[in-house]
C-alpha cells in the first residue's frame, strides 16, 4: 500500500506548529482582539437609518 501524499507545506505547518506549541492559542487571541467583538443593536439600527440609497445608475449626472 502506497504512503498517503503530504506537501511540503503541510509537513512545514506540522513542523512548525509542534515547534511553537502556542501558536493556535495567538491566533485565536488576535482574531478575538481584531474581529470577535460584541455587536450594539442600538448602533448599528442608527447605522442602517442612515443609510443613503444609491442612484440606479451611480455616473449618471443627472
């Protein structure tokens, strides 16, 4: 039975992430610090308020 294939890029994150153990834990910490953040309800429906329609056609001077 033939070995199942793995790229050198796989064999590199594997190296590299039994290497530096941590490495999930700092992702999981900036994509919270940058992206997992709680939503305000009252902010964003004054966001939608707001909001201004765009013309059909946007280069039309008319």
């Amino acid at each position: 039975m033939a070995e199942q294939y793995t790229s050198e890029i796989t064999q590199f994150l594997q190296s590299y992430k039994s290497n530096h153990p941590d490495v999930e834990q700092r992702q999981r910490d900036g994509r919270a610090r940058l992206w997992d953040k709680a939503q305000d309800p009252e902010l964003a429906e004054g966001f939608k308020q707001a909001r201004v329609r765009q013309k059909p056609y946007v280069y039309q001077n008319n």
